[in-house]
C-alpha cells in the first residue's frame, strides 16, 4: 500500500469517527460527549431546587423595651399650659366615676408647689408629669356669682397611659377644707397615691378665675 492508499484510509476512519461522536448523538437527540462538560442549561420556568444542607437559622429574640425613667424635677414651678382637646381624643364615659379619696391629710409632710394651672376659661391641659408617689391639688375660685351651684368647678384627673384610668372632682360636691390663716382661702384639696403622667380635662361655670396648685412633698 503505498502513501497516497494510507491518506485516503486515515481520512476514511475520521469521517466515521466523526459521525460516530456528532452525526448519530445529533441525530438521536442525545448529548455530544465531548461537549457535556459546559453548564447545564437551566428552564426558566422550573422552580430551582432548594439544597437540602442550608444551615438551620436560629431567630434572635425580641428585645424589651425599656420604660424611660421618670426624669427628677429641678425645683422650678411649672406652669402647666393648655391643649387641643383631640390630642387625646377625648371620649366622655357614659357614667362618671369619683375615685377614692384619703380619709386623713399626710400631717407629717412639708409640701412644696411643683406646678400650677390657672385659667378663665374651660379646656384641656398639657400631660404633666407627677414624681412623687404622693401628691395634692390645691384648689380655688373666683365666682361671678355667690351661688356655689350657678358658680362652681369641674374636671376629671386623666391618666395619659391608661384611658380607663381617671378621677372626677366638682366643687358642688366636695367640702372645701378651712384655711389655716387668715391670710389663706378656704379650699379644696384632693391628694393622690400614685406617681405618672397626667393631664386635666377642666369645666368651669360662672367663674372670673380658678386655680389649681399641684403639690408634692419637699
């Protein structure tokens, strides 16, 4: 066999090769051999499998809020302003409830005056913020009229945290409590146990002016 029979042998076995490798995976559907190695081809409309060996995430557990602390009073009187009344959308309660009151006064405690509220007219007061677990509210009117009915003073002790928690005072109905001088007004006096924001939701009938002076001991 000489070389020119040898080239055309090689040549033959490559073309059968050839159809062997690419012509019948080509004609059959199925994968080239030698070219399986790049990526699979992924289906966008497949879902994509989850892997079964993800670690296992542990949730962090949810933090308390801590209550800020009641801030301690400089010694300077506050003069309590006053609000719009939807600021704290304010709903009158079908019935009106009068809380406790304290049989006895604290004789022992020297008081000193922590905030005032003086106005002429009915409305809400801004929150104000008690300290002191024991506290009174001192307080007085001046009248248009000598008529304690015609003449006289409403308002409900309002807890700004808790809207089920409120106090009723009206002058019509309480004792004043007598003045230790002369140089003192009569006046009503309503103590309370228990420290926390609160605001005022004032009536006043017939009145030039009233005042209400919030007191806790020294």
């Amino acid at each position: 066999m000489d070389k020119k029979d040898l080239v055309f042998f090689g040549a033959a076995i490559a073309i059968v090769i050839a159809v062997a490798l690419v012509g019948k995976p080509l004609m059959m559907g199925e994968p080239i051999p030698f070219l399986s190695l790049s990526e699979p081809s992924v289906d966008p409309n497949e879902p994509l499998s989850i892997p079964s060996d993800l670690p296992t995430l542990t949730p962090r557990p949810a933090e308390t809020p801590l209550s800020a602390p009641t801030p301690a009073w400089d010694g300077i009187v506050k003069n309590v302003e006053y609000v719009d009344p939807s600021t704290y959308q304010i709903k009158n309660p079908d019935k009106l409830a009068i809380g406790d009151q304290p049989t006895q006064s604290q004789q022992n405690r020297t008081m000193t005056t922590y905030a005032v509220i003086h106005g002429e007219a009915s409305g809400v007061t801004e929150i104000v913020t008690i300290p002191s677990g024991y506290w009174e509210m001192h307080i007085t009117y001046d009248p248009w009229t000598e008529s304690p009915i015609h003449s006289y003073l409403n308002f409900q002790i309002r807890n700004a945290e808790d809207r089920s928690d409120y106090q009723v005072f009206n002058s019509v109905n309480e004792g004043k409590r007598p003045a230790k001088n002369e140089n003192d007004k009569d006046m009503w006096v309503i103590e309370r146990y228990d420290s926390g924001s609160f605001y005022f939701v004032i009536n006043e009938q017939l009145l030039k002016s009233y005042t209400i002076e919030i007191l806790v001991p020294k």
